[in-house]
C-alpha cells in the first residue's frame, strides 16, 4: 500500500506552509509539486498508480477521467483552498467504488490563531499599545507623564499613565466583556478573557448550554440585552447569508459610551456605517481586523485615529494554523 500527495502552486498562495507540514506527517508517502505554470489534470501527473491507496490532492483539478486511474484508491481527500475540489460527477464516482473521502470538520484550524489575535486587539485597545508604539518614533512627549506644575487634576495626566479614560481602559480583569457567538473562535476567546477576570456573557441562538459554559461564560438569550452594558463588545460569528448585518445599527447605537468594540472575523456581520459615525464621533474605540473594505483606502479617515487599532485581515494565518489545517485531514485516515 502506498501514498501520494500532489499539490498545484496556486495552493501554496493560500496555505504556503500546509503542503509540506502533508509531507512531515506521512514521510514515507510520495510528494508531487507542480511548477507554475504547468496545468496539466491530476490524471496527466501522476503515471503508475498501482498499490496507491491514499490520495491527497492540494490545489488539483478532478475530474471524473483523472479518478479512473485510480483502481486501487481507498482513502482520499480532494482540497482547494477552501473546501473540496471536485468536478461534476466526482463525489458520486467515488462513492460508488467506496473510497473514502475526507473534508475538514470544521474551520477549528485557525480557531485559535483568531481567538488569540482578538485578545492581543483588546489588550491594544485598553492600553492604546499600538498608539503610543507609533508616537514615540516621532516624538518624545509620550514620555512626559507629569501633568506639570499646578497642572495636576483628577482623571488627569498623571505618572506612567498612558490610557485614555474616555474609552475602556486598563485591565480586562474586571471588564464587562460581551460576545456576539459561541462557536470555535468565539468560545475560545470567552475562554480566555474570563481566565483573565472578565465578566464574559455571550449571545448564540445556535449554540447548546455546555458550549458558554466551558467557555466560562454566561448565556444571554437576547442580543439587546447583551449590548447594554458592555465596556467591551465583540461580535465574532461567521459571514454567513444569516449573519450579514445581524448586529443592526441599534445594537450599536444601544453600545454605552467609551465601548471598545473588537472585530476578528468578519466586519459586515455589523452595520459598519453605525460603527463608523460613533467611532468618529469619539463614542467608541476599535479595534479591528476585519473592514468594510479591504484594503482600506490610505485616506479613510478611520486610519490613524487616536481611538482606533488597525491590522490588515491576518488574525488567521500563522504557521501553526497552516500545520492544523493539514493535521485536521490527515487525523481522519486510518493510522499505518
């Protein structure tokens, strides 16, 4: 019994460190990668398939007349950069000769990766970390904390004081922290800011009762509600044809003054308009990954702003997240 796993380059663009993390998992297998350029069908590529029992394609193009040099396949999966990659007639060929094919269970691969960027985005956002990494190459007056003679007042400046008592400020421990979700990436987060000493509740029709309570948060049954008192709001569920413009301009308009509002996932799953008037009405801080348009212009006026951290859409990939995507197929064949 042997195995192959044939990756087109167009696939490395997407996960550049997945394929080859294939190749460490089975090191006994055959490994194919073709050049750019070279659009040759998998049935083109690959010669003598006989004792080939195990397929992994990354990227290849299927189709019926490729499978049929496969008379001997017993496990395989099929992989674009998001999902499957089979042409028509493809699925139902394979389940007729009884071969096994795999998919990823879920997106759980950059789960993590995502959770943790979402929590290094609140703690920016608290403490303005980005914000004063950027005025300290300019300037030195970042480092001036006295207020200075006769200057000195409540809720002023004061030494080593670098937050913005406008907006959420300080620590998470002790922080109102509400969550739109409760899925990989979301309960993930829960999990981690509620270790840190947040009161975390969470919105999810969809989830069941042990998923908010492993998470260690608390269930709201309400999305109004759950906005109401929130010094952090998050909304962090998948865009979907039922989650776009889920969280409504009155969500976000009921979002208590000095709210920092962090976004990891997807933006328009929010009405982003009501999010920007109060951003730069300086009623909220954001923190965010995700955008209504990406990239954002280099003039939109949400760039640089003194109540916003931007990064450019990267909360989910890493290298550990590329490994992941690759352990979450290759777990499902039978162990050699």
């Amino acid at each position: 019994m042997s195995s192959l796993v044939v990756v087109h380059p167009d696939f490395d663009g997407v996960w550049p460190f997945a394929a080859d993390h294939f190749r460490v998992l089975w090191p006994e297998t055959d490994f194919m990668r073709l050049e750019h350029g070279d659009e040759r069908s998998l049935g083109e590529v690959v010669g003598d398939t006989n004792g080939l029992t195990r397929l992994v394609t990354l990227g290849m193009e299927v189709e019926q007349s490729c499978l049929e040099h496969f008379s001997e396949l017993e496990e395989a999966t099929f992989q674009g950069a998001y999902g499957r990659k089979l042409g028509e007639g493809c699925a139902e060929y394979l389940e007729e000769k009884g071969v096994t094919v795999y998919d990823h269970p879920s997106e759980g691969f950059w789960s993590q990766t995502v959770a943790e960027f979402g929590l290094a985005l609140t703690m920016c956002g608290l403490r303005r970390i980005p914000q004063l990494h950027r005025e300290i190459i300019t300037s030195l007056d970042p480092w001036d904390y006295e207020a200075g003679k006769g200057k000195a007042r409540p809720g002023g400046r004061g030494h080593q004081f670098g937050d913005n008592p406008d907006f959420s400020s300080g620590t998470v421990a002790g922080k109102r922290i509400r969550i739109v979700g409760a899925g990989n990436i979301a309960s993930r987060y829960a999990s981690f800011v509620s270790m840190l000493g947040a009161d975390v509740a969470a919105w999810d029709p969809f989830a069941s009762e042990p998923c908010f309570h492993r998470a260690g948060s608390r269930q709201e049954y309400h999305l109004e509600k759950l906005v109401e008192d929130a010094e952090i709001f998050v909304p962090m569920v998948p865009l979907t044809k039922t989650t776009g413009g889920l969280v409504t301009a009155e969500h976000i308009d009921a979002l208590p003054k000095g709210c920092l509002v962090v976004m990891v996932t997807r933006a328009k799953i929010c009405d982003t308009n009501a999010i920007r008037r109060r951003v730069m009405a300086d009623e909220l801080s954001l923190a965010a990954d995700v955008w209504d348009q990406e990239p954002l212009p280099l003039d939109d006026p949400l760039l640089g702003r003194h109540n916003v951290v931007h990064t450019p859409h990267n909360a989910g990939r890493t290298i550990d997240a590329n490994k992941l995507w690759s352990e979450k197929l290759e777990v499902q064949f039978k162990p050699r």
